[in-house]
C-alpha cells in the first residue's frame, strides 16, 4: 500500500476504533443528568408517596415504559465517559425491575386439578362509551362464541345493537346497568344469573356482582370498571379501589372471578392492595404480564398500560387468556378459558 494512502486511512481508522473513547460533551451530559434526576426523583416518589397524586399515579402505570430512558443513558454514560452518570442511570433502571419483579415473577403453574376441569369461555370488554357502532362486536362476538360477555361503558344503544345484530342470541340471560354515562354494564349469559346487585360509591356504578349457575356449580362473577384517576377523579378511582378490595375482603375469595377494567396496573398500590388478598392474576399467572391492554388507539405505538385485568380466587383458575382488537374502542378485549373446580 502506497504510504500516502495508509497515512490517509489510519486516522479514520483510530478515530472509529477510539470514538467511544471520545468524553461526553458537557451540555449533553448536563441534560442528560437532568433527565436520571427526574427519574430518580420519580423512583423515591413511588417508595415515599405510592399514588399519592393523579400524576404519581399515570407515572407508576406507566413503570414498564417511563424508566427505559434511563437504560440508554446508562450505555451512553459508559460509552462517553461519564462513570458517574452512567452508574446514577443504572441505579434508576434496577429500581424499575424491582417495581416490576412482583408481576415479572408471578407466573406459575397450572393448578393440576384444571387440567381436567369443566371450562367455559368467558369475554370481557371495555367497548368504549363514544364507539358508534357495535357491529365488530357483533361479528367478535360470534366468532368468539363466549358463554358470557361481560361489557364496560356498553350504553342502551350499544345493547340493543348487539341484539338487534344476534350477538347475544345463544346469551339468553342479561343484565343491565341502564345510564347515560360511561359508569354503566352490560351482561350477557347462556346460565342463569341471581343475587345480582350494583355496588355503587357515590353516584357512579364501579361493580355489577352476580352467580352463574354453571353446570358444574355456582360461580361468584364481579364484573369492575374503576373510574379513572384523571381528570378530576383522582379520590374516586383510590376508593372505588378500595372499595373493591374491602368487598373481597368481606367476602373472601374462593370461588371468586373479577374481571373489568381496573383502570390500575400493578404499579399501582390500591390494585396492589387488592392482590393482597390472595386474588391471582390470570395474565401474570400465565406469564403474560407485558401483553398491555390500552391503549390500542395510538398506532404505531402500541397499548402500553395492562389495566384489564382477570383475577380468580381457589377453585377457579384461568387455563388460557388472550388479547382480541376491541373494534371501535380504546381497550383491546380479553379473552378467557376459565376452568372451575
């Protein structure tokens, strides 16, 4: 090689072999600092103040998205030469997985005696209370062929269309929560239901409870749809969580299946608080903990948030959930094999 030509390549090449070498400028490292504080701020928040404030609240259902900025800047940190920085960011993002290892870990194994197990197929959907048409239900709904449907935000008129379109026909016996708000519900069975009521907290609706005469027993069913957190009702949603859990309490949990929208994932602690009582999580039991739920409007980001939620008590298990396109609205659909003792 001509020695002009290796003189002219060899700076190149210690430039690309050593560009990782290169420090950090300051004015990206300061912002980046800035951005490790915010997060680390937010950490302690979660520990000190769990849900204290509506924002607090959005920020921990948002754990499994809102500290990945703190990965990245870990790398960079190590890249740039900034040791400090990078071992603050890496400090941020272990408190994240210690958010999350409850839920990470909660997967276990099929109860033996569901294998064997009577089931039936049960679908749960927030249909969104501005959704104009329910004629994707209606097709869903057929195809699913569930033997109960239980619906959120469903209004009269999302009813009588999915009746008018034969989606409930095989689903004899029905329940509604008549109104003209999203706090409404609608159920729809091929058993017969009873003891059905409306737990109410204020003026708003947050539970319909029932018992399905399945053929192999009554089955306890709460359908829950929380209020949620933002804009202005922030006490609600934390006492109508609350309120369920002292429900369960009261009532205990066997036999128990609670399925809704929570509007609260993991990270947040009156949900927490109610998987205290023993409840299991079907989507974390069957290690599906990062399969999210809302919101499926916001293409090409997909849902980030898991808050539909399947819960059952002992002597109900679920053997297999999953996720549908909630057509027309901002929830995707849940989807349940739940097998009983």
């Amino acid at each position: 090689m001509p020695t002009d030509l290796a003189h002219a390549v060899r700076p190149g090449e210690r430039g690309w072999r050593g560009w990782h070498r290169r420090r950090l400028p300051d004015v990206v490292a300061i912002v980046l600092w800035i951005i490790v504080a915010g997060l680390a701020i937010l950490a302690i928040l979660r520990v000190v103040a769990w849900d204290a404030l509506s924002p607090l609240a959005i920020a921990n259902a948002l754990t499994p998205v809102v500290y990945l900025p703190a990965w990245l800047i870990a790398v960079v940190g190590a890249l740039g030469r900034r040791p400090i920085l990078a071992a603050a960011a890496l400090v941020v993002g272990i408190a994240q997985l210690a958010f999350m290892t409850p839920e990470l870990t909660a997967t276990q194994p099929l109860p033996a005696w569901a294998v064997h197990a009577p089931t039936f197929t049960l679908l749960d959907a927030n249909v969104f209370f501005e959704n104009p048409s329910m004629s994707g239900y209606v097709q869903q709904i057929r195809q699913v062929r569930p033997d109960i449907v239980t619906l959120e935000e469903c209004t009269p008129n999302d009813f009588s269309q999915l009746q008018a379109g034969g989606a409930l026909a095989g689903l004899p016996y029905q329940f509604e929560v008549y109104g003209t708000d999203p706090f409404i519900f609608c159920i729809a069975s091929r058993y017969p239901l009873s003891a059905t009521r409306v737990e109410r907290l204020g003026e708003h609706p947050f539970a319909v409870e029932t018992v399905v005469a399945l053929p192999s027993g009554p089955q306890t069913l709460w359908v829950v749809h929380t209020i949620a957190p933002l804009p202005i009702s922030f006490n609600s949603w934390k006492g109508q969580l609350a309120q369920v859990d002292r429900l369960v309490r009261a009532r205990g949990i066997n036999r128990l299946l609670v399925v809704g929208d929570f509007n609260a994932t993991w990270n947040n602690k009156g949900f927490r608080q109610i998987l205290s009582t023993g409840l299991v999580d079907a989507a974390a039991a069957r290690g599906q903990a990062l399969t999210m739920t809302w919101s499926q409007t916001m293409s090409p980001i997909p849902p980030l948030v898991r808050m539909d939620h399947v819960l059952t008590g002992p002597g109900v298990a679920v053997t297999r959930l999953a996720t549908e396109h909630g057509p027309g609205s901002d929830h995707r659909d849940l989807v349940a094999t739940v097998a009983t003792r």
